[in-house]
C-alpha cells in the first residue's frame, strides 16, 4: 500500500509513518513543519520507501500530485493545542476547514480513501460519559476561542460524511482523544510535555484550576496501530470511531505521578484558567472515551498503562536533556 500522511512529521504523524513502514508499506509524508519537527523523521529520511515533502497542504498541485501517488490518505494535518488555538483562532480555522476540503476534493477525484482525525473536543461540555459516538456536541459560545477548535473539527466531519453520503468517496472519521508519548512537546500547551519538561528541569509544575479536571490519555503506539487497523477495514467506512484510553487520571495526580517518578524537587502550584489561557476560559472536568464500537471491529487495547506512558515521555526528555547540542 502507499500511503500519504497529511501532518507527516508531526507527533502523531511521524510515529504513523514509522509505524507503516514497519508494516512493510510506502509512505509518502507532507508537512509544512509549522508544528511539525523535521527531527521527527530524521530517522527515516534514508529508508527506501519513505518519501517527504516538505509543504503545505493548501499548496494544491503538490498535494493533488502526491493523492494521486497513494491508494489511502491519512489525513492529520491539522493545528493542534489548545495554547495555539487560543492564541491564533485564524490560523486554526483556516488550517482546518481549508486543509480537509483540498484533500477531500482532490482524494474524490479518484477515489482514494481518506481517514479522517477529529477530536475529542468535539463533545465540547457534554457531561454523559463516557463519550459515544452518538452523543450530542455541546459547544460554548463563539466569543470564546477554543471553541472555535471543536467547531473547525465538526465541519471536517460533517464534510468527510457527506462526501460518504453523496459522492461515494470512503472515509473514516476518528475522534482521538488525549494522545501522548515520545516527541509530543509542551509547546502548545500539551500537560504530559510540559509536566516531564518541568520535573525534569526542577522549574515549578503548572497545574491548571484546581487539577481535579481528569483525562485518560493514550500511547500515540496504540493510537497509530488503531488508525492503520481501522484504514483496513471496509465496514469502517461511512463512521466515526473513538480512540483512546479509557484509564482516568485527575491533572493533579499526574503531576504528583510525574514528580515522584523523575524524583523531581519541583514544587506543584496551581494556575488560575484565566491567567493560563485568556478570560472566561472553559476547561472540560472529565473526557471519557466509550471504545466499544472501536473494539467490536479491531483488536485494540490499549497495550500500554498511565505508568508506561508517562516513563517513555520521561525516557524520551531525558535522552533529549542528554543529547549533545551544537551550542
Ligand atoms: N494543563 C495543566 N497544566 C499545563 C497544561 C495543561 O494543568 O501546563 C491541563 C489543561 O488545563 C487540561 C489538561 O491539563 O485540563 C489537559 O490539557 P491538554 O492541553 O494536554 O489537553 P486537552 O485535554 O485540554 O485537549
């Protein structure tokens, strides 16, 4: 199989492609690296049957060039953090509503399918869990910009469908929730990266509110498997499927499990919402993934727990700490 990866050397990008690889099939991978690290795929610039291109997805004879070279697309450009989000609500609209129409229509013009990646934010405030597919979204206002995240991800999928729906063109539609591992940074405002980054650095520890907002957080290992296995099947095509851990974890426990495994002496404070983000800011208490529908149709897991997860960060900081550097 060929396959292109919207997204290519990003975190989650750059494992997918690593991971295709393995599985003995060619990947082509496209990335403007505005949050994407060529680093991410240094590793794999010399094997035979990975390909790059360093670009934007808007930029549309590349991209239409590179659909037409791939029998599937995973499409996972996109901008991502809710740091980022916030801070450029332009950026994140366009690149999400405009990346996701060019590749729909161009993967259309033969039909190449697509797999779509959503979010979990997408459930917005819904306060049922544990999240299903079906589930009603409920989304704040628009004068609040981290809505406008969800709402950029609802369109894709709402696009996505309707291209199923009336042109034909196969797509599958995943909502990933909280994803971490190796090579995801704290910059935009992901809490396991900064955590590690933190603890290991003897800096303070930022917990956001009052920490007792929870997650279940996933190994991106697990998360890539999942999207692969899912591109695989045809019964997927048409629907929209949860990926993620169903293991929950308050915010502040986990920086008390990230403090005690790197034996840090960083002390943990708490950071009011509208100091973290901007005024009025709404965070979600809970985020819970219903995987039934995900497991009545691949094996999935997830293989690794809490504890894995958080040591292959901190290995991975660690490792980066250690590196020489050029300085
Ligand atoms: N968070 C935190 N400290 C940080 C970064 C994030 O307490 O330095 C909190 C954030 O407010 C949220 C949770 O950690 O409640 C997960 O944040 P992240 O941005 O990783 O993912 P989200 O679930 O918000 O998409």
């Amino acid at each position: 199989m060929k396959a292109l990866i919207t997204g290519g050397a990003g975190f989650i990008g750059s494992h997918l492609s690593e991971y295709l690889l393995e599985q003995g099939h060619q990947v082509f991978a496209v990335d403007d690296l505005s949050t994407g690290n060529i680093e991410n795929i240094l590793q794999l610039k010399t094997h035979p049957h990975f390909h790059y291109t360093i670009d934007t997805i808007m930029n549309v004879p590349v991209t239409a060039e590179l659909v037409d070279r791939c029998d599937v697309v995973f499409h996972l450009a996109a901008a991502v953090g809710v740091k980022l989000i916030v801070e450029s609500p332009v950026r994140t609209i366009e690149t999400n509503i405009k990346g996701t129409e060019i590749i729909l229509e161009l993967a259309n013009k033969k039909k190449k399918k697509v797999l779509i990646t959503s979010t979990s934010e997408v459930y917005g405030k819904g306060k049922q869990l544990p999240f299903s597919e079906a589930d009603d979204l409920v989304l704040g206002p628009t004068h609040k910009g981290r809505w406008s995240y969800a709402c950029s991800k609802a369109i894709d999928e709402f696009l996505a469908l309707a291209y199923w729906h009336e042109k034909r063109l196969p797509v599958v539609v995943t909502r990933l929730f909280n994803t971490v591992g190796p090579r995801q940074i704290g910059r935009y405002g992901m809490v396991l990266p900064t955590f590690v980054k933190q603890a290991l650095s003897g800096v303070e520890m930022t917990v956001f509110g009052d920490g007792s907002q929870a997650r279940c957080f996933a190994h991106v290992s697990d998360v890539v498997e999942a999207l692969y296995r899912l591109s695989e099947k045809e019964e997927a095509v048409g629907q929209v499927f949860n990926i993620g851990s169903k293991e929950e974890c308050t915010i502040l426990n986990l920086a008390e499990k990230v403090k005690s495994m790197t034996a840090s002496q960083s002390k943990i404070v708490f950071v009011p919402y509208d100091k973290a983000y901007e005024e009025g800011f709404e965070d979600m208490p809970r985020r819970v993934p219903d995987i039934s529908r995900l497991q009545s149709l691949i094996e999935y897991g997830p293989a690794k727990n809490l504890e894995q997860i958080i040591q292959s960060v901190i290995d991975y900081q660690r490792a980066l700490l250690e590196a020489p550097t050029d300085t």
